[in-house]
C-alpha cells in the first residue's frame, strides 16, 4: 500500500468505529429513558451490544422475514426469563421479549430483550439480580457467560465478519456490586457507582468461536472497578472465568 491508501485506511477505520460508537452511545440513551421494545422499569440494566463492522461500513438489509421463519427457538433474552415470545417485527427490525420474576415477592414483569437491527446489529438488554442497592456480581457474570455464547453464535450464523463487543450498565448510580448476595460481611467494602451509566471499552472480535470469558474481561474489569473493586471476582490467576460457587 503506497502513502495514500494508508492513509484512506486508516481514516476509514477510524470512520467506522466512530460510527460504532455513536450507534452504541444513541442506544444507551434510549434505555436509559425507556425507549426500548418492552419497558423495563428503573433498574439496573446490563446492556451487551453487539456490533459487526459491515453494518456501519457496508450496510445491507437483513432478509428479517427469513430470519424470523428460521429463528433458534432457544435464543432468548439473558437473566431471569421463565417465559419469552417469538420474534416480533418492529420499526427496528427483529425482537424477542422475555418475562420472570426477580423476587419470589414481586409479580412477574418484562425482565430483559433481544433487538436484532436491520443492518446487523444486536441490542441484548437484561435485569440483573438486586437487593435493596446491592448488584449481585455472580448472576450478572453468570447470565452472560451461559447465555452470551448463543448470542455471539447467532452473530457469527449471520456471517457479517468482525465485530465489536460491548457491555454497559444503565441507572446503576447509588448502587455497589458485590461477589455474593448471601454474604452480607462482603457488603459494603467498597464504594457505590457514582455514574448511572457505566460504559466499558468496546472490544473487536475477529473469529469465530471466540472465548467469551477471554473476551469480556476488559469489559467485566471496567465495571468492578468503576464501584471500587481491583476487577471481576470471577476468574482464576491464569485469566479463566470460573463463576462463583454463591451469588
């Protein structure tokens, strides 16, 4: 490549994830003031956006009714979902809504959403388990390391190459994330998130089959030490994930 065909790389690059990155800042507004496919309410919210770098450079129309006819029935939204609906059309494209309850105390209510974009892109937003103002670390980790898999797997059957990953946390200010909520000692030994919105960095994944634990680790980190933490609690010396044995 001669001088200027670098240079028209490197500022098309630079387009894109400038693109990528006003596409996930608009996103996170929008939930944070309920525009979003079902309401979910003031709580905390874990939002993994996932964003293939075709459909900001060359975007293309998803064939949506195919998509729709040939769904995975067991792609759902993340965290506590006893029940969730087909795919559904809406001016966005593609989704699939998904009810539980948090509290055996509390009614059943819309707990968490699949958006699939027209272009592409795939908006996975859930409700993590609280107490009072405590964020349970182990069931945010949990769903995404258990669920997170089959929504990169969804990406990649969607053969759009290269994506960035990423994970923020919405209307979380006031609240402290800690290893395990039946562990009231481990409460209150570290400082509460002072923004409501934590945005990680975004990651690009370029393969398939991706280690998802490998992957969202700069991401988990961001947030644990955003409340005060040295980083995520649920991997090992050598960087593996290995969960928590209580939430």
């Amino acid at each position: 490549m001669d001088v200027r065909e670098i240079r028209a790389a490197f500022v098309g690059s630079e387009t894109i994830a400038a693109k990528v990155s006003a596409f996930r800042s608009d996103r996170i507004a929008k939930i944070l003031t309920g525009e979003t496919p079902v309401k979910l309410g003031a709580s905390p919210k874990i939002a993994l956006h996932l964003l293939p770098l075709r459909a900001f450079s060359e975007p293309e129309a998803l064939d949506l009714r195919a998509l729709s006819n040939d769904w995975d029935p067991n792609f759902k939204p993340m965290g506590n979902v006893e029940q969730y609906s087909s795919p559904r059309f809406n001016l966005q494209g593609l989704f699939v809504s998904g009810t539980g309850s948090l509290d055996i105390s509390q009614p059943r209510q819309f707990t968490g959403y699949i958006q699939l974009f027209r272009n592409g892109a795939l908006e996975s937003v859930f409700l993590p388990r609280t107490h009072k103002k405590i964020l349970s670390g182990p069931h945010l980790e949990t769903s995404l390391m258990t669920q997170g898999s089959r929504h990169i797997g969804f990406q990649d059957r969607l053969d759009l190459g290269a994506m960035f990953v990423a994970l923020s946390v919405v209307s979380i200010s006031g609240f402290e994330i800690v290893a395990s909520l039946n562990d009231p000692h481990s409460w209150h030994q570290v400082q509460t998130f002072e923004d409501d919105v934590v945005l990680a960095p975004e990651v690009l994944n370029e393969h398939k089959g991706a280690n998802l634990g490998s992957l969202l680790r700069p991401a988990l980190d961001t947030i644990w030490q955003a409340c005060g933490w040295p980083g995520s609690q649920g991997y090992d010396g050598e960087g593996n994930w290995v969960g928590y044995q209580r939430g």
